[in-house]
C-alpha cells in the first residue's frame, strides 16, 4: 500500500501500534552517506497484519505530506523493528528495539545479504542511465520501491525464521547494541576537513561529502573475514591514510580553541596476548624492550635494537615462533596457546573469542592454516576489546565538546575542545588503559599528519 491520505496514513499507525514491523529507509542518493543524504521513501511491512506500506517524503510522485520527525515518533512502538542496516537508520532517528538483519545474517551464518538482488530492474536501469544524477531513487517508479521493500522482507524472514534465538545471545546484543551504536556514533560527528587538500588528493570524491560544513564521513564495515571493521567511503579509506603522502593533512580539529589528540595503544597485540596467559613482566618496561633483552642477550638495548625488537616480535607472533626463540619464556607459551587454539579447531570445529564467545569456525576459513587462524583469533580480540573500550569513552564524552572521530584498530582520533579541561584527556587515557592492562601514547597536532607525541602526561 502506497500512502496516499490521511486515511491510508492512519491506518499505517493504527495497523503498527502493537506489532513488530521491518523499516527499510530507501535513500535520495545512493552514493552519499547516510548522514549527507535525505529519505525519499521508506518501506514497513507489519508482521502481525502481513501488510507492507511505502510512504513517501521526497519523490516526483508524492501524494501525501507528513513530517518526516512526526511520522517516526509516531511509529517508535515497544516492539522489535527489523532493517537492513541499523547504522543507516540511526543517521535518521534512534529507534528502540532495532535488530539489524544483515547483521544477524552475518555473525549467524557468515554470510551477507546482496543487495543487488532485491533491487528491482528498475532500480538496476535508473542507477546505470542516471548515475550522476544526486536525488536518482526521486525517480524510480513507487511501484518499484514497493517491489524493493518486499524482496528485503522475503530474505528478512528466511533469515529470521532460521536465526530467531541468536538474536538472544550475547554475541548478538553486544555487536547490535553496542559495536553498531559505536560505530554510528563516530560516522555521525565526521572530520573536519581541508576539502581544497580533499579535492587535491581525491578528484569526483569529495563532492560526495558535506561541502557546506567541511565534514568527511567515515563509513564503517563489519563485514570482513576477520570481525574487524573496514572504513571506507567512495573511494576514501579513511583508517588507512598514508603517513608520507600528505593525505592526512585532510583532517584538522573543527574548533577554533581545538587540537587533535590521538590515543594510540602500545603494543596492543602482545599485551592482549599477555592477558590471555596472565604472564607478567617485570619492572617497568615495554614488551618490546623485555624480548629484546633476549634477542640481543643485553639489558641495556639502542633505539636501533628497541626497533628492531619491535620488528622481530611482530615477525614471530604473526608468522610462527621460530626455532631458535622458543626457549623464551613467553613466546614458549605463546606458542603453546596458538598450537592449542589450533587443536581445538580441528577437534570441535570452532574457538571462540573471550568476550563475547563468538566463534570462529574452520569452515568459514579459506585455506586455514595454524598462523592464519592466529591471525583472525586475535583480530576479533582486539575489535571485542576496542569496542568494549570504546563504549566506554563515548559515554564519557557525550556531555563534553571533544568528539571521537576515526577508529583504527589500535588507536582513537579525538577531536579536543580546550574548553574540556586539561583532566578530560587524562579521563580519556584512563577509560582507554582500562585498569591499566593496556597502556596508551597521546599526540596532538593541529591537522593529522603533524602529530606530536606527548611525553609527560
């Protein structure tokens, strides 16, 4: 049902009040990002009384006005709201109860749904003849935003019908109440940005983003072999700006009294390691400077040494314990928990992770070997444990002016106001170290690729 009046309107309210219902935003523009776009239509289809409805905001076919504020408080119910992407929604309206399919889909049974088979040919034809035109889905026949509506509902309820209960566990609440709202969070602040560099380095891609307020937004995916999230957006990779070229001199803080800080973990991998076994080093030092002291068979290392500990390290933990190191302590029991994991994935089919118990299942590996199970293990690990931390800092910072504003694996990108206080950034440092298991570097900067690190902090 297309709404036309008042009448077929209020039968939508009346028809949603008590029911569960899937919600599918379609948007104005396919390419620009959610928090840069508007909502031509959106799809619901009620569970309870099996009727789906298109109501329509922005097309050259809209018969009916509605405010768009009005209309989604007055469908924000009690029950559960089912969607293809609950990020996307959340740009729009925070609604309760929202589970999002693809991710259900995704941690349940590691696939993903394609998108370009419930788009309609319709959809196919406009996107291909029209592809630079910014407002496309304006143009696209209702019928088929119908149509587009009801193959999302057909695959939302083989996936739901097969993976109900697994909405309910742990794993699942934590990534879709948690992971998913971090996420949005960051993508929704943006990076303020020198779009003269933007459109320097990245020709025809920063039209795409917010012109008006200087804004790039970032957009995450948690759909990768390993857990942990992509951030890519029309052709902007925004966690993986090279150090050298300028390309991070992109991003400057958005504050006339602001900075940037950057909170960068310190040997991140081994210290979750380090965690998993309870091994301890003694004194004060990195683990860098604590192997190191084998490698070189001294107490006292260069900074060359130092940095070429650093390296040997990584070469060990992620490509195999070699021979001649394995009468070190703790890659000796390194290197027993990775045979172990290793183990248990060919007895049981699976390991899981420590937070959330998620799996890892040897048959969603390709070509599994011992070091590229290690590999993934540790990767969901530091996503469990980046979130876990992150949940936390954003809850602190809601009430203040600073804003987070890029997530990479090991490190967080803030977005300081001054008039936060000096303490703020050591509250920051101390939510991030979590009970000091995981020690923090701070830099500041006045744009990302001029970073000067803090010594005293």
């Amino acid at each position: 049902m297309i709404i036309e009046n008042q009448s077929s309107y209020d039968h939508l309210i009346n028809d949603i009040k008590n029911s569960d219902y899937i919600i599918l935003p379609i948007l104005l523009d396919k390419n620009r990002h959610a928090k840069n776009n508007s909502i031509s239509c959106i799809y619901i289809y009620v569970i309870k009384s099996k009727i789906d409805y298109l109501i329509v905001f922005n097309h050259n076919d809209k018969l009916f006005d509605i405010d768009i504020k009005t209309f989604f408080t007055q469908i924000n119910n009690d029950c559960n709201k089912y969607t293809l992407d609950k990020k996307i929604l959340n740009h729009f309206y925070i609604f309760n109860n929202v589970i999002d399919i693809n991710l259900l889909y995704y941690l349940a049974e590691h696939n993903t749904i394609n998108t370009e088979n419930i788009l309609t040919n319709s959809h196919t034809y406009f996107f291909n003849k029209y592809h630079s035109i910014s407002d496309v889905n304006k143009l696209v026949p209702l019928m088929k935003h119908l149509e587009y509506g009801t193959n999302f509902t057909s695959e939302c309820k083989k996936i739901l019908i097969k993976n109900m209960d697994f909405t309910k566990t742990t794993i699942f609440r934590f990534y879709n109440n948690i992971v998913i709202c971090n996420l949005f969070e960051i993508e929704k602040n943006g990076l303020y940005s020198n779009f003269e560099i933007v459109n320097e380095l990245f020709p025809d891609k920063y039209k795409y983003h917010d012109n008006d307020k200087k804004l790039l937004y970032s957009n995450y995916n948690l759909y990768t072999s390993t857990g942990r999230p992509s951030n890519t957006n029309n052709g902007i990779n925004l966690a993986a700006l090279n150090k050298t070229n300028g390309s991070r001199s992109i991003i400057k803080s958005r504050f006339n009294n602001g900075v940037l800080l950057e909170f960068d973990y310190v040997a991140y991998h081994p210290n979750i390691i380090m965690n998993m076994i309870d091994y301890k080093i003694p004194g004060d030092i990195s683990v860098y400077e604590y192997l190191g002291r084998f490698f070189f068979g001294k107490d006292i290392l260069t900074p060359e040494e130092l940095n070429e500990s650093k390296q040997i390290t990584f070469r060990l933990l992620y490509g195999g314990i070699e021979p001649a190191f394995e009468n070190i302590d703790l890659l000796k029991q390194i290197n027993k928990l990775i045979h172990s994991l290793w183990s248990t994935m060919k007895k049981q089919g699976y390991i899981e992770s420590l937070l959330t118990k998620r799996k890892i299942k040897l048959c969603n590996i390709d070509t599994p070997s011992v070091y590229k199970l290690w590999n993934y293990y540790i990767q969901l690990l530091e996503t469990e444990q980046s979130m876990y931390n992150m949940y936390n800092l954003l809850k602190y910072l809601k009430p203040l002016k600073s804003k987070l504003i890029l997530y990479t694996y090991d490190s967080f990108l803030i977005d300081f106001n001054k008039l936060d206080g000096k303490e703020s950034i050591h509250k920051i440092k101390e939510i991030l170290e979590n009970n000091n298991q995981f020690k923090c570097s701070v830099s500041y900067g006045h744009s990302y690729d001029k970073m000067i690190k803090i010594v005293n902090i």
